[in-house]
C-alpha cells in the first residue's frame, strides 16, 4: 500500500470522486494550472479539463456563491478558498446560504458542497494566512465543519464530504500537509462524518483534539494513561464518543489552537458539564490558542499550545 | 506618443409603448392578440394580489410584505420570456414573476403569512426562494449558469435584483464571472430609484447601471421598466441569446418603486408627493390598457370581468393560505440537514 502525505491524500480523494461521479466539480482561485498554492489540486486539470477544474475570477464570495449555485442546479461542487483567511468574504454566502438553502426551501433545493481551506499557525506565513477560526462555524446551523488530523482519515472524511447532501466546511492543517505520511488505500472507502476517533485508549484522562494538535497531544500524553480522541468532525461532533470516555477517565483536556474565548473547547466543555458532570473528578481544562490577533513568524509558537502547555494541564488534572 | 482612445462604448435604450399607449410598431415584438390579453391581465392579477397582501398585512393577517406597485411590467415582461426548463433567482419584491410563471399564489400569501413552505417551489418550477440579503443571489445564477453549460443543457438562468444591489460586491462578482465564462444568464436590475430611502444617485455616479455591463465584457441595455413590450422584448431577446451560447446580458430596467419599501416603511420621509404624483403618469398598466384600447382589445366589460376575475382568484388563495394547517414546531428541524443529529433529536424531545 502506498505511503501518502496529506496533500497527496487529499489529492487522491478529490480524483477518485471526480472518476466516480461527473457531478463533482473543482472551482477556485489557482486551482488548474497550477495545481493549487498547496498543489492540492496538481494533475486534476490535466486529467479532468477546464470544465471541471475551474480557476475562476479572484472573488471568494462569488466562489462560493456560484458553488451554491451549482449544488442546487445538481452537481457537488468542491471549491477550494486559498487561505482561511480569505474566507470570511464568502462567510456570508456559507451563513446566508449554503447553511440555508435546504431549510428555506423546505427541502425543495439542497447544497452539497464541499468548501476546502487550509488553516492553522506553524508555516511561518503572512498574516490571515493561519487562522484557525473553526468555532465560528460550528455555531451556524446547516452546514458541517471536518477537520482530518492523518492523510487516511482525511481521505475518507474528504470522500464522505463530498458525498454529504449538506454543506461541509473541510479545513485542512497547514502544518500536516507534509509532514506526515502514513498508509492510504487506494480506491474507495469512506471515513463517516458525525464520528469521533480514538486514537489511544487510556483510563486516567480524556484529551480531545483536532487536526495539528492532535499530534501535539499524542506527543504530551506519553508517560500518561491517556485516552485520546480525534473529534474529526466538529460539527456535529460526536458526543456519545466523548461522553463515554469522560465517564470512564472523569477527567478532560481540551486541546485546540484556535483563540480560547468562544472557541470549541467551550462548547465542548459545556457540554460534557450539561450530560456527565457527575462523573467528573477534576475541572475541565482547555489548552488553546491565546485571545489575540495570532501573530506573525517570530511569536507563533509561543500563541500555540506547545507540548509543555499540554502537560502542564495533565499534570494539573492529575492532582484531582 | 499621442494618447488614442482604446475603446468606447454605448448604451442601447428601448422603448416601444408610450404613456399614451402608442406602439412603435417597428420595434413591436411578435404577440398575438390573446398573449397581449394574457400579460393585460397578468398585470392586473398582480395589482390585485399586491393591493390585497398590503390590506391583509394592515389587518395583521399577514407579515412585512414588499410591495410590488409600479414595477409591474418589468416583472411580468421578464417573466413572460422565461421558459419551462430556465432557472430563476429572485430577489424579495418579484411576486410578479412567481406569478407569471404560475407558481401557485396561496403559497405566496401562506410565504408572507410566515410559513417557509409557501415558497418551496412545486418541482416543475426552478424558481428559488426569495432572496432577502441584497444581491447575494446574484452569484448563485452565475452558478447555476456554470453548471448548465458544464451539462450543456440548452437553458437560460436569470436572476432578479434592485438598483441598491448594484452596489453590492456580489454584483460585481457575479457579473464578472458570467462575463468570463460567457455564462447563458441574464440579469434583470429594476431601477426602482430608490434602496429604501436612499435614491439612485447614492448608488452610483454611473449614468446607467446598464453601462457596468461594459465593464464585465458583456452588453448592458436600458429599457423603460414600465413599458411591457419593451421589457418582453429585451428579456426576451437576450434569454434567447444566452440559450443560444451568446453569454450574458445585463437589463436595466427604468421604474419607480410607487408604495413603501415595505409595510414597514414611510417613504414620505425621504420623497416629495410630486415625484409619485409624476411617475402616476407613467404607470405600467394604464398605458397598456390605452394601447389595448386603440387596438380593440379592451372594454369596459374586458375590465369588469378581469377585475371580478382577479379579486375572486386572490380571495380564493387567501382562503387556502389562511386554512393551511400551522407548521408543527419540529418542523423548524427537519430541514436544516438531510437527517436529524442528535443533538436535534434532543431538543426535538424537549419542545
């Protein structure tokens, strides 16, 4: 079985689906050509032609926008934003439509769109181009948030995406898209959206975490009886899988990069508060990104949560 | 090196039917005489339908509502050029065009009474939902338009927005990708003078919208807005060169919103009498019953029946909207994905 980095995972579910079905399309800012800045997208002009591989005007709202359009006209379109950064002009479109054309219409249009962005600090990168700004969209209802952490779950939750008869926001890390290389079947298998992953079984604590920092976590809980989750999909996240785990460990610690005011470790740990809080010995602990403007090259290691930050906060749980 | 001029451009104005009812007849599109009745009376349903949603919205049956007063023909003469397989994407004030392409009207009182599935399209209509956020729709025609000719299929896609929508970002990028890609989608912009209470020359130093047209690499025309055969005609023409392969096409059509923004509003805070009091004049139905009246096509017996006509079938759908069942609470669920999650599921429970 071949060895496969994220990129060429990804690059891999994005053709097989394109082989399979001719609805899926590719539309977005150097995506054909050049294959994608990340070179996500690299071949697929070649393979599929212009019509399906669309580098289109420099205008994120009306990338979206038209992907809207498409989806309802009957195609499952997958556009690619270059940066999470450069999403929030197209935010409007996702929140005033893709999130709502299903339930505005009473079912009569749907969006199965798929909307690809790279996010995530750690590449040394100029401004807006490492947000990790997920939680804002997993507070709009009707569209789903993915967030692979592997080149094999982020082929098959990419495939599941694509197939998903909703909008899905797939937000790929930066940082993993080479650094990391793992056994990717070819051919189909999917990985289900609406589903968590434990990566690790443990009995003394649950970490939860997503994407760059699940590497991270897995990094700080060796010498620990850790268990640790893979949320995958943020929205709707897998509550059965965490809530089993917290009533087996009582202790949490949520770990994410993004900003820690409103960010998902809230709502996460709100809602582990709401449904186990019974069986919890020790507060939940949340190792996030810091509440500021992330910062350039020079600091961002220090506005990440570091493998030190994370033990830190172990260790804390453990005194319980 | 002597400065040249590189390009230039000008902007084609229709006009075919005067306010006294008089045709051009060179400029005449071909209708028989029973299509010409058809939109008469077509223009007259609206009227009743859009005068009866204010009453019913007084009387507190039924919620803000825009109105329609004034811009009948350009609604009705877009939406009579429109064919079966063509796809539309409205704004909020187009209930001339749903009608027109026969979407069942008590779905539209039950829509504006606050209940999502009168605007729910029956599924031989590919009209969308209205679009409240002004202008966003527009890329989603130029969507929908991508995908019809990735499909080739032989079809037109058109979309519907204001004067306050052309200065929108969403414009801009939807009409410059149609432009780009030489999409088969025609764009309908009703100058209707004023964005709530702010007038045409906030929007744009532009003398026309039509002219942005130019600038997308595509053409852009002025039509009188309240003169129905010039509307058809200009709608009609360019929906068949964008079937045709022939790209995009911008439509301004010239009009004046006659009644509020919404039942919300009060525009004589912002407008003078006599400008309203002006554009009575130029209003879209008298001079098509004039030209109907010159040409034998109308009496006052003609008007009794449509009027009686019209009101009955209003009433009718008023009848059938009120007597819907209200949505059950759950409903607010079931469509926000294709299944429940299970989060959902709870507070389905918990209602």
């Amino acid at each position: 079985m071949p060895k496969l980095n994220m990129v060429q995972a990804i690059n891999l579910a994005l053709k097989e689906e394109m082989e399979r079905d001719d609805r899926v399309v590719i539309l977005g800012e150097d995506v054909g050509k050049d294959g994608g800045v990340f070179r996500i997208t690299e071949g697929l002009f070649d393979k599929f032609g212009p019509e399906r591989v669309m580098d289109t005007p420099l205008a994120e709202s009306s990338i979206v926008g038209a992907a809207i359009g498409m989806a309802a006209y009957g195609l499952r379109p997958v556009a690619e934003i270059q940066f999470m950064g450069f999403i929030y002009p197209a935010v409007d479109q996702i929140f005033s439509h893709a999130a709502r054309v299903r339930s505005r219409s009473r079912g009569r249009f749907t969006c199965p769109l798929v909307v690809r962005t790279p996010y995530g600090a750690g590449i040394k990168a100029p401004e807006l181009h490492s947000e990790s700004t997920e939680a804002l969209f997993c507070h709009m209802p009707g569209i789903k948030v993915v967030l692979p952490s592997t080149p094999y779950t982020a082929k098959g939750l990419l495939i599941s995406s694509i197939r998903d008869p909703d909008p899905v926001i797939f937000l790929e890390s930066t940082r993993l898209y080479r650094v990391l290389k793992e056994e990717v079947p070819e051919g189909e298998y999917t990985v289900p959206l609406g589903k968590a992953r434990i990566v690790k079984e443990g009995n003394d604590m649950t970490v939860i975490a997503w994407g760059s920092m699940l590497h991270r976590a897995l990094q700080a809980v060796e010498g620990f009886d850790a268990e640790v989750i893979d949320l995958m999909t943020l929205s709707p996240f897998d509550e059965e899988t965490i809530f089993d785990s917290v009533k087996k460990t009582g202790k949490v610690v949520i770990v994410h990069e993004a900003p820690k005011t409103c960010g998902l470790g809230a709502e996460l740990s709100a809602s582990i508060a709401e449904d186990a809080i019974l069986y919890l010995k020790a507060p939940v602990i949340r190792v996030t990104g810091h509440d500021a403007v992330i910062p350039l090259a020079r600091l961002e290691e220090q506005y990440m949560p570091t493998v030190e930050r994370i033990r830190k906060a172990l260790t804390e749980v453990m005194k319980y | 090196m002597p400065e040249k001029i590189i390009d230039s451009f000008h902007i084609r104005r229709l006009d075919i039917l005067d306010e006294k009812g008089d045709a051009d007849i060179a400029l005449m599109p071909s209708l028989s005489e029973a299509y010409m009745r058809r939109m008469y009376e077509l223009l007259v349903l609206l009227r009743t339908f859009d005068q009866i949603a204010l009453s019913l919205q007084r009387e507190g049956r039924l919620g803000t509502y825009a109105p329609v007063l004034g811009q009948e023909a350009s609604q009705v003469g877009t939406a009579f050029a429109i064919e079966k397989t063509d796809w539309v994407f409205p704004s909020f004030r187009e209930m001339g065009v749903f009608l027109t392409m026969g979407y069942p009207m008590h779905m539209l009182f039950q829509y504006w009474m606050g209940d999502e599935r009168g605007i729910s399209a029956p599924d031989d209509l590919n009209i969308f939902p209205i679009c409240i956020p002004v202008g966003t729709q527009i890329p989603h025609a130029s969507g929908a338009a991508m995908a019809a000719k990735y499909r080739k299929d032989r079809i037109a896609v058109i979309t519907y927005f204001g004067d306050g929508g052309t200065s929108k970002g969403d414009f801009h990028e939807g009409l410059n990708m149609a432009g780009v890609f030489k999409l088969p989608v025609l764009f309908v912009c009703q100058n209707n003078q004023w964005a709530i209470s702010v007038p045409r020359e906030r929007q744009t130093a532009a003398k026309t919208l039509a002219q942005k047209a130019v600038a997308y690499g595509f053409e852009g025309i002025q039509v009188d807005g309240n003169d129905i055969f010039a509307v058809y005609k200009a709608a009609s023409d360019a929906l068949k060169k964008a079937r045709d392969g022939g790209g995009p096409t911008l439509i301004e059509c010239l009009t004046y919103r006659m009644a509020d923004h919404t039942t919300a509003d009060d525009a004589s805070r912002y407008r003078t009498k006599e400008e309203v009091e002006a554009w009575k004049t130029k209003d879209p139905l008298l001079r098509m019953k004039l030209f109907m009246e010159k040409n034998g096509l109308w009496t006052e017996k003609y008007q009794k029946d449509i009027d009686e006509q019209s009101k009955e079938a209003v009433s009718d759908a008023v009848k059938i909207a009120e007597a819907v069942e209200p949505p059950k609470p759950e409903d607010m669920f079931t469509y926000t994905y294709e299944t429940l999650t299970p989060r959902q599921k709870k507070q389905i429970g918990d209602l």
